[in-house]
C-alpha cells in the first residue's frame, strides 16, 4: 500500500462550493497524467485554471492562496458513462427520467431537459472524486435519447454543461428488443429498423441542405425546406458527425453489426459495454471505433455473461482506446462509483496508473473534452481528486473534489 505521507488539510473549508477559486493543492505524489507523477509537487489554481504545477520546492505559493494537502492528488475524475442526474436514488418515478419505453426510436429526447442538478447521486459521486460525468439517457430502447457532459456542479443544467449533446444513445442486442409482438422483437428487426431511419434522416438532410439558397440567388427559391422533424435533425447531427453514436452492445454479434453501421452510413461510433470486444480487437482498431467498457463489477450474466475482469487491460494491449463507466443499474443505489470499477481493473492488469487513465485522460479522449480536462497541465480546469493513499486500495478515503479551484467536497468517503 502506499504510504500516508501527508494527511489531507481541510479544516479551514467552508461551505462547499462556496471556497475561492484560489487554491494550491500540495500532495506527496500528483499524477498530472501527462508524464511522470511528481514527488512532493503542488499544483496552483488561479480563477479557475491551473496556473502553475511542478515541484513544491521549486513553486511559491502567491499570498493570500489556501493551501491543501493530500497524499495523494490526480486530475478530477471522469465517468465516462452514466446517467446520474436523470436517474435518482429514490428508485421512485419522479426521478426515473433516464428511459422512456412508449417507442422504440426517440433520437429527439434530450439529456439537458431531464437532467436535475440538485439530485443527492451527484454530490454522492462527486464526493468519490468524479468531477465530469457523460450521462444521459440510459441503454435499453432502440434508440432512447441523448447524452450530456456536465460538471458534478452548477446550480442549473446550463451552469454544469460543458457538451450539452455529447452522444445519440443505441442499444442493440436483448436488452431493446421487445415481447408480445412489438417491434424489434429480433435482432434482424433492431438493424432493419436502424437502417430505415437513418435513411430517412439522409434524405431529410439532402432536402434541408437543396433548399438553402445557392450563392448568386436572389429571388429564386432553391428548393421546398420540409418541415422541421426533432427525430431526423437529431439523426442528421450524427450523420454530419457532428456527434456520435453511442451504440451500448456486449455479445460479438452486436458489436459487428454496430460496425456494419458505421461503414455503410460513415458514422462516428462509440462503443459502449463491449463484454465480448476482446473478439473483436482488430476490427475496431481498423474502424478506429473507441470503447467505454461495462462496469468492472456488472452483473456477468445475459449478454455480458462473458465478460471478464481484465478486458479493459486486454482491449489496452491490443491499441484501443478505452475508458471506465459507472453505468445504469435498474436497482438501488442506482448507480456505481466509477472510482472502484477502475480499481478492479487495476488489480486485472492495468496497475495504478493505467487504471487511472481509463477515468481521466483516456476519457477525456474519447468524449472530445481534453483540452479543459482529464489531465494536470497549466491552462487546463483546475479540477482534482485528493486521496489519502493509493486511490484504488479499498482502505483509502478520497479527502477533497476540487472543481475549478472551488471546493465542492471536503467529507472523507
């Protein structure tokens, strides 16, 4: 176990939140995660950016600046899947608006109209280090919504988006298909009517495109503009590649299929789940196809029932870009902490620092955000997790989330 070199400072917090976002956060070992973790290093947080990180004993930290200690400090933590804020903890309806069921293809459903900034499972995660989360509409329809990215932050969805339309969420495999005879009620069915609608979001898209006067028009019109359809302007962002589509599939079968797709209609993909993608390592490096891998401790049974520990360090090996989700839980609590997931990956094959990558850079990579997070370099968010020792050892306590220079949890969990 790593030793406890320093005791996390936060006696002087105030209400969280409410902290200046002037901050120098000072830890026996920081994990900046653009090179080598830094021994005794400080990283300085001015309005809400890093301004400086290194060495404690080669940086001075400017008068008037709190400063906290951890043993321990890594970038703010990533989710890279979820779909807290939507779905709450009660595990009642008024605060399940993560799937709606009463059709099977709502691409129009957006993440920003459902998502609550006050719901108890954001502060809950937050308090695990997780500063950014990709949520959304969950798995389990056809096509069930969009997806967001947000910070665990914010006193409206418009203070927390950093993405308000990150991704268009697809199921494919036997979780979206339906009984009694409703559509799809196979396999064949769910691509068919994939196919058929992204086909007519084509269409809709050339019609919308020939009706935009050419330059050198006056009086002309250059075509009938057909009426706005939410379903189909959604479906044409994906096929601008404008945003991807976030295709949740396990079994071989599905996650082939989910390829097909992107070659015949040239679609940004991400997968999502991915049990049996170690079958498939070559194929989706070739479609360059990145993988938010199910939640380490998910329940192995039905199309995950060849899932396995150490997925994500054989996806790794193999070139793909991976990251860590939480992931949706029909039961209480409702959602997993991304957090320990990773650490079971890490135990698998990953180590500490290639755990790490999978909620923070690698993340950060694959969701397009980058340039302000997943990693600690000058210019980028000031957002950190602050741990009391290793952050995957199960006796550790992350001590401080710290997001923007503003600390939003100062409650050892």
């Amino acid at each position: 176990m790593m030793p406890r070199i320093f005791t996390c400072i936060l006696l002087l917090a105030v209400i969280p939140g409410a902290v200046s976002a002037q901050v120098a956060v000072r830890g026996g070992k920081v994990y900046t995660m653009t090179g080598p973790a830094v021994e005794d290093g400080i990283v300085i947080v001015r309005d809400g950016k890093i301004a400086a990180i290194g060495r404690a004993a080669d940086i001075a930290v400017p008068e008037g600046f709190k400063v906290l200690e951890a043993a321990v400090v890594t970038p703010g933590l990533i989710d890279a899947r979820s779909v807290v804020g939507l779905a709450g903890y009660f595990n009642h309806e008024h605060d399940q608006d993560q799937l709606e069921r009463s059709i099977p293809i709502q691409p129009e459903l957006r993440a920003i109209d459902s998502y609550n900034t006050r719901e108890p499972l954001i502060e809950w995660v937050r308090g695990y280090g997780v500063t950014v989360l990709h949520t959304g509409h969950a798995p389990g329809e056809l096509i069930s919504g969009q997806t967001m990215i947000v910070k665990t932050t914010g006193n409206t969805v418009d203070d927390a988006a950093l993405v308000p339309t990150a991704g268009i969420s697809v199921t494919l495999g036997p979780s979206s298909l339906r009984g009694g005879g409703q559509s799809p009620g196979t396999r064949g069915k769910q691509i068919s009517m994939l196919r058929a609608k992204l086909l007519q979001a084509r269409s809709y898209l050339e019609a919308r495109e020939k009706s935009v006067k050419k330059e050198g028009e006056k009086d002309e019109k250059a075509g009938e503009e057909p009426p706005v359809d939410l379903a189909l302007e959604a479906l044409a962002s994906a096929l601008r590649k404008e945003v991807p589509l976030l295709i949740t599939a396990h079994r071989a079968q599905d996650i082939a299929s989910a390829l097909r797709l992107k070659r015949e209609f040239d679609l940004r993909i991400i997968l999502d789940g991915g049990a049996e993608a170690y079958l498939l390592t070559d194929e989706l490096k070739k479609a360059d196809v990145p993988v938010i891998i199910h939640p380490a401790m998910a329940r192995y049974n039905g199309a995950l029932q060849n899932a396995s520990f150490n997925t994500p360090a054989r996806l790794k090996k193999a070139g793909l870009k991976v990251a860590m989700q939480s992931g949706y839980e029909s039961y209480v609590p409702k959602t997993r902490v991304v957090l320990f997931e990773a650490a079971i990956a890490a135990a698998n094959g990953l180590g500490l620092e290639g755990a790490l990558e999978l909620i923070t850079t690698s993340a950060a990579d694959i969701l397009g955000i980058s340039d302000r997070v997943g990693s600690l370099a000058v210019g980028k968010d000031g957002d950190l997790a602050l741990f009391d020792g290793d952050p995957f050892e199960y006796t550790t306590h992350c001590v401080g989330t710290i997001i923007e220079g503003r600390v939003v949890s100062d409650t050892p969990r």
